[in-house]
C-alpha cells in the first residue's frame, strides 16, 4: 500500500478484468523490504515468495495426457490443396479450417473443399477451447458475400458449408450479413447445397428466423459438450438457449444439426443426456469429436477417448433416433459435410 509508483487500485483493476474476462491468474502479494530485526522472525522475502508460488503451482499441475497414435496424422499436401489455399488466400477469405486448427484441413483442402468463416476473423467472445483469435472486430466487408460465392465456385462445390465468429457488438449481431452471405452462394451456385453454422444469437428469436427464411438446406448450432461443462468453456452462451435455437431451426422444417466435443471430462451418461436433449428439441444430425488443447492456454484435454467409445456413441445415437451420427475422434461438425447431402435428398423424396 506503500508503493507510490504501482498503486494497489492498479492491481485490483487489472485483476477485475482478468476475472471478467474469465481467464485464471495467480495473486503473489510482495510487501516491502523487511527490517533487519524482522528477517530473523519472517525469513520469507519478495522472491521467496515468487519461488513458493511456481513451487505450488508446479505441484497441483495436472500432468499432461499423451496424444494416442490413433490422432496422430499427416498433413500431406498436394495440387488440389495448394489451389483451394491460392483460391481462399486470393479473396481474402477466412476459414475455420485454418484459425481453428482443425486437424482434417490437409486432407479436406486436398479435396478442394473448406468451411468457410464470414464476419471477419475476430469473434466477441473467448471460449476456452476455441483458437479463433477474440476482442473488438473490425467492421464487416460488404464484399465478403461476393467473395465466398465466388470461391465456392471456383472450387465447384456440391455442398458448401459457412460459420462465422459471433459478432455481439452489431445491433442484429451480424444475422443480415448471413442472409446476404446464403443469398449470394445460391444465386452465384443454384446446384449448391448449403450447410450453416450459426451461433446463437443471444437467442433472440427474430434473428435466427432471418436465417432460417434465406433457406439453407442444413443448419447447424454447436452444443460444443454437456450441460455440466458448459459454464465452464463457454464464455457467454448458454446450455439451454442453444437448446432453444435448435428447437426453432426444427420447427421451421429444416434440417437440424448439432456438435459436440468429448474429452473436457465428461462421462458417457452426460453424452446421453445431451443426446436426449437434442432428440427432445428433435435435432436431426450430431457430430462427436475429440477436443483437441490449441494451446497451453486454453481448456486442458482430461481424456482422450477411444475409438471404440466413440463406435459405441454413434450406436447410443442412431437407437436414440438421430437419422445421422458422425463420431470418431477427428471428426468435426463440417467433416465429411458433403455426405450430408445424401440425407437431404433421402428427405426431399
């Protein structure tokens, strides 16, 4: 309280924004050099305290999982890889593929497709297993629709799939520039299917009707993992407003998809409680997937989980009635999207 250059009201401010922000800190109180006499009784200096601290620290550190052979792969890269990159890098375009990390964008770029990220590369929240970059976007590109269904083209694609970051600092969070985003693919691509994942739009309902009204075939929200774990990775969305976001999508008769991640530490009755959750709002198509730590700074993998499990929640789903599971360890909620085509078909007939 003494210290006239760093003031304590700075290191309390500081530290309201990191709790704000939901990230986790340490607090080393270092109190001013000790009297001569005072050494003697209280032999713990300000280094000695810092020294403590990392001791500690180091102590409780969960030790790492090890990465299992069966998600270990290869990027690998060939022609059709380098000319979907030359396509997206030319429009200036985002894709989660790439801000994501996503394991499969060797082999999906290979294919020539890509999930395409539109409302720039800075989203307004900051979950902790996500690696898109978070804090204030920059303003919308009035060219990005053009943009996209322009590359979709060039990379003719059957079945395109688009997400976005959440724009919670525009008035309608971004909803008009997914309709002029699904508009424009469909005018540029009238044989093209196409798959959305939207966020949640804080649930206002009016907004997800805009989406829902430009008519792509799939829409997808991301439940992302069990009611327990949510709080607890999701920075600002909530468990059962996503629920509610579904229940609107399938109401309005389209094709309704969800995805999760597993190994945050859940257990397999959580996953079936989720999936019972998602039957009730009658959420048509779900995607399990291993989460994968980007970083050391974000949310730490407490399992990974084996295939076999993973066999054994796509059985759980399909019997639950779900008309289509995805679940292996790197599957993601695009991967192997263009198979989805198939069940939209099987529903049009």
């Amino acid at each position: 309280m003494a210290d006239d250059n760093v003031h304590f009201q700075n290191c309390a401010e500081y530290a309201e924004q990191l709790v704000q922000l939901g990230k986790q800190f340490d607090n080393a109180g270092l109190h001013q050099p000790q009297p001569q006499y005072l050494r003697r009784k209280y032999p713990v200096t300000p280094i000695h305290a810092v020294d403590q601290l990392l001791q500690q620290r180091i102590e409780i550190m969960p030790e790492r999982v090890r990465k299992p052979e069966w998600l270990k792969i290869s990027i690998g890269a060939n022609e059709r890889y380098t000319e979907t990159k030359r396509i997206v890098e030319s429009h200036c375009l985002h894709t989660i593929c790439s801000s994501g990390r996503c394991p499969n964008m060797g082999e999906c770029w290979g294919k020539g497709t890509a999930t395409f990220m539109i409302g720039g590369n800075i989203c307004t929240r900051c979950c902790k297993f996500c690696n898109t970059a978070s804090g204030k976007p920059l303003p919308l590109d009035a060219d990005e629709p053009t943009h996209v269904a322009e590359s979709i083209a060039l990379m003719k694609l059957s079945h395109a799939v688009v997400t976005s970051v959440d724009r919670d600092d525009l008035p309608d969070l971004g909803a008009s520039h997914w309709v002029r985003t699904i508009r424009e693919i469909k005018r540029l691509n009238p044989d093209t299917t196409v798959e959305v994942l939207i966020p949640d739009f804080q649930g206002r309902k009016e907004l997800v009707a805009q989406v829902i009204d430009a008519q792509p075939e799939i829409i997808s929200h991301n439940m992302e993992t069990v009611r327990r774990i949510s709080p607890l990775v999701r920075s600002a969305a909530k468990y059962e407003t996503s629920l509610e976001v579904l229940r609107q999508i399938a109401e309005s008769n389209t094709t309704t998809k969800s995805g999760i991640m597993v190994g945050l530490g859940e257990t397999p009755e959580e996953v079936e409680e989720l999936m019972d959750d998602l039957r009730r709002v009658d959420c048509h198509i779900l995607t399990i997937g291993q989460y994968l730590q980007p970083t050391h700074k974000h949310y730490p993998v407490a399992a990974y989980i084996t295939p076999e499990q993973f066999a054994l929640y796509r059985e759980k789903g399909l019997k639950k009635g779900f008309q289509q599971v995805e679940s292996a360890p790197l599957v993601r909620s695009s991967y192997h999207a263009e198979k989805q085509i198939h069940f939209i078909q099987k529903e049009v007939k």
